[in-house]
C-alpha cells in the first residue's frame, strides 16, 4: 500500500528511469544495510534524535526503540525500495503504450477508474515480484529484531541464529531453515506464474 503510490509518483514524474527522483530513492540501498539499521537505532533510542526534538520541545519522551513497532519501520525502511522498483518498472512498461489510458479517458473513465481498472492489474507482475522480493529477506532477518527490538521480539530468522549459535541444536535449526526454504521456493513458484514474460524484473 505504501509501495504502489510511490511507484505511480517515480512514474509521474516524467523523468525516466534513470532520472533523479529514482536516483534519490535507490541511493540509500548503496550503504550497507547494517549502518543503515544502526542509523534507526540512533534515531529511535532514549537520547536519541525524535526523543531529543521532543525535549526541546518540552515534551515527554517515547518508549521507541525495543518495541515491535521500531522492528517494523526498521524493516519497511530497508525492504521498500524491493517492493517499489519493480511496481514502477511494471507500470513504466503500461506507460510507453499510452493508447491504453488514452481509450479509457475517452471512453469516459474516471482516474480512479484508470487507476482500479487498468493500471493496477496490468502491474500484478511487479506487484508480484516485489513481494517475493521482500518476502525472501524479510522472512531470514534477525540483524533488524535484534537490533531494533533489542533482542526482546524474535522473529524466524533470530529462533535459527539462535539454535545454531546459542542452544547448540543445529538439528531444530536445520528443520526450521528447512520450512523456510519450502515457503520460499512456494513464493517463487507463485511468482512464475503471475509474471510468465518477466514483466516486473528491474530487466
């Protein structure tokens, strides 16, 4: 839902695809995804950045690092670019046959019917990649839960690092790498099949 507006937006703006606004939204994949998750935790702990405004503002300051809601930003932050980049390739591809849209308006479509009708399925491919995109990372992680939940929220991917590194119980480890592969070969299987030609690779 946050993804496909900003697509529409990288579209609209009429710059290509190597123009600036997309330039400026992939920049932040070029650093390392784990400065990047410490620069949230700065930003989120006790003295950190929001809480700092907040007192120069004389206002009380927020529980929000350590919390599920700082695993979800964090996660959001790092994956979106995977979700957005091939829902605007999808849709730069809808684009350069504008005759589409074109016959729509004429044939008396509103934009939002333009929008539901024929912009939205015609970008099911990216959507669908994008989702496997996202899905495959955000279901191994545990650098994010654990820094920005401080190790107090556990995700998938921290109960595997942990039967490997702490409980020593590599067999437990091994079945639930084992599940996870399954879930992600089911993703990839479902994506073949949503986007046959390849339509919402960055390609």
């Amino acid at each position: 839902m946050i993804a496909f507006p900003l697509a529409l937006i990288l579209k609209g703006s009429k710059l290509g695809r190597q123009g600036f606004m997309v330039f400026i939204f992939i920049l932040p994949m070029w650093m390392n995804f784990l400065l990047r998750t410490m620069a949230w935790q700065v930003i989120l702990e006790k003295g950190g950045l929001i809480n700092g405004l907040l007192g120069l503002l004389h206002l009380p300051p927020l529980a929000l690092i350590n919390t599920p809601a700082a695993i979800v930003l964090g996660m959001v932050y790092d994956f979106l670019p995977f979700m957005v980049l091939p829902i605007y390739n999808s849709l730069v591809k809808v684009g350069q046959d504008d005759h589409i849209i074109e016959a729509a308006y004429d044939l008396g479509a509103t934009k939002r019917k333009v929008l539901t009708d024929i912009l939205l399925p015609l970008s099911i491919p990216g959507i669908a990649s994008g989702v496997t995109m996202v899905f495959v990372p955000s279901l191994t992680t545990f650098v994010i839960s654990n820094m920005l939940g401080g190790g107090k929220i556990n995700l998938i991917g921290n109960i595997i690092e942990q039967e490997f590194t702490t409980s020593s119980n590599w067999n437990l480890g091994s079945g639930l790498s084992l599940v996870m592969m399954v879930f992600i070969v089911i993703s990839m299987a479902a994506l073949s099949k949503l986007d046959k030609n390849g339509e919402g690779t960055l390609i």
